[in-house]
C-alpha cells in the first residue's frame, strides 16, 4: 500500500496544510507505510519535504498529469482550500479510497472519507451519506506533539510568544513588537518569523533586550519556545492548535477569512473570550486587555486546561490507523 497526498504551500497559501500533511505522513511511517506528495508551491517550501518523494507542479490545471500519477495509489489525500469540484472528482474516479481533508466545509463529496478536525465541528448533512471523522481528536499535528510534556502556568507573566505564519501576510508583527516594547518593556518577546517573511532587515530595529528572534523554527524548536513562554499572540491558523496542545493561553488574532471556522470553535469551548482583527483600529487596546486579563493565574490555568482537554495531539495516529483499517472494506 502507498499513500499519495496533494496539498498546496508557499507565500500564497502559507505553510499549515504541508505541516500537517507531513504529520500525518509521519503517523503512517509507524506503520511502515510509503508516502509522496504532489504539491502546489514555490520555493518557499521545497525544503520542507523529502525531494526524493515529492512532484511540484500546478495539479489544478495539470490535471492529465494528476490523472496519471494517482492512478498508482490506492489512497489518495487532497488537503487544500482552492481544489475545484472536477479535481476531487478525478480523485474520487481514480483512486480506490480518496480522502478529504475539509476545515471549510466547501464541497460535496461521494465516495471515500471526509476529515474535519475544526474545533468544536459537527457533521454536516452534505456529507451524511459519505465516511466522515469530525472533531479536534482528528487534528494533525507534527510527531514532537503527540507525547509530550505542557506548559507550566506560572504564578506571572514574563514572556509572550508572537507568530503569524511563514510569511505574515498582514505584516503586523512589527507593528506589534513596537506596541509592546513600549507598553510592556519588561517583559520578554520570543518573534518567530518564517521564511516567507519579506521585512527581516526592518524588523532588527525592533530588537532589544527584551526580545529574541527567531527564524524559521522546526518543530522540535517551535515546541521548545511555546514551552518556554507564558502567553502567545498568534494568527487563527494551524499553530492555535499547537498551542492549545501544550495548554498555552493565546490571544488569537483574525488575519484571513478562512480561520473563522477554528476561531468560532476556540470561543465555544472557552479556549479564548473573543478573536481579535489585525485590521481593527483598537486592535492594540484590546491586546492590553487581553494580555492584563492573563496576568490573572487563575485564569491562565483554566485557558490552558480548555486546550489541552480538546488537543491530545493523537489526531494524525488515529487517521492514518483509521485509513488503514477501511480503506479496503
């Protein structure tokens, strides 16, 4: 048995769906199971995977050559936001048990197995009459979090985490660094920064004592600074998900439609109050607000006990023994 994913990264699309395709690619290697991809990218990605086991070419347009390759794999899975219905509809013709990875809930879909691990989501009636794992028990996330030790709440705050993806589309980071070099001067800031960051030389000024950048971090480091921090100020994507994993009380800031699923979740459970939105004139007072409220230890203790209940970081295990257990019955 070989297993075939399709996804998409890069500037453009950000890193989250290669992460966790490669998570749970690292769940099937447990099982001796081989793996490749096809992605849709640019360079900003082609060190993240293995090149011996990756094709990069536009799958959207190229569609005969998708055609072709798939046509080799028994299980086949599309993780992306953008595929079109015709291309999950040469998946689902050519492949024996196609799998679809949908935290936006967009498609139909009629053969094979549906993956939503939206915090807090529950089965739609579109997709009632096809396999389907929904919840947070599903999430992906990379093998450093599956077991793993969780953040130790202290009686106060001394470090705050910022990131906002490979790239920070919306270009706050810096403009959050300063606001909190002058409010908060004390207190330490871990930036992290990825690849696809396009002001590195402008946001050196920035750093003082009180801050540490960080660039481009693997999984085992970004684990080690999460571990290491008190609260973080992140985007609504994939990494909330980390956070909540090893129980760190996050102020969650809105920068792209497609996180409004996840950050829905994240208030129902009461993993946070309310999201933030990078384009929201009081977006600095409403970050004192939040980063005041989490002076509280109390209250950081129970956001970070919210998070740890609903990520146990066994997703990516559960799908890949899931698909091996079905895909032929």
């Amino acid at each position: 048995m070989k297993v075939l994913f399709i996804t998409e990264g890069g500037k453009q699309y950000g890193l989250g769906h290669i992460t966790r395709c490669l998570s749970i690619s690292q769940a099937f290697s447990k099982y001796h199971i081989d793996t490749s991809f096809i992605v849709k990218g640019d360079s900003f990605i082609e060190n993240l995977l293995p090149k011996a086991k990756c094709v990069f070419f536009d799958w959207q347009k190229n569609t005969k050559k998708l055609t072709k390759i798939i046509s080799h794999y028994k299980v086949v899975i599309l993780d992306t936001l953008t595929a079109p219905l015709k291309v999950v509809q040469i998946i689902e013709n050519n492949t024996q048990y196609p799998v679809f990875i949908d935290d936006y809930r967009k498609l139909n879909y009629h053969k094979g197995l549906i993956i939503d691990w939206t915090i807090g989501s529950k089965l739609l009636k579109k997709w009632i009459e096809v396999e389907c794992l929904i919840g947070s028990k599903y999430v992906s996330l990379r093998k450093e979090f599956w077991n793993t030790r969780t953040v130790s709440i202290r009686k106060s705050v001394k470090r705050i985490l910022l990131t906002f993806g490979g790239s920070d589309n919306r270009n706050i980071t810096m403009k959050i660094v300063d606001h909190l070099n002058t409010k908060y001067p004390k207190l330490h800031k871990y930036v992290i920064i990825g690849k696809g960051f396009a002001h590195t030389k402008k946001i050196k000024k920035y750093i003082c004592k009180n801050v540490t950048l960080l660039h481009s971090l693997n999984s085992a480091e970004m684990k080690r600074v999460i571990l290491k921090s008190d609260i973080a100020i992140c985007a609504g994507g994939q990494t909330t998900y980390e956070l909540a994993r090893l129980g760190l009380p996050s102020i969650i800031i809105k920068t792209e439609e497609n996180q409004d699923y996840d950050i829905d979740g994240w208030k129902k459970i009461g993993f946070i109050s309310e999201a933030l939105s990078w384009d929201d004139p009081k977006l600095f007072i409403n970050i004192n607000k939040k980063i005041d409220l989490y002076r509280s230890e109390k209250v950081r203790l129970k956001v970070s006990r919210i998070g740890k209940n609903n990520v146990d970081g066994k997703g990516a295990v559960r799908i890949a023994k899931y698909i091996l257990n079905h895909y032929e019955s």
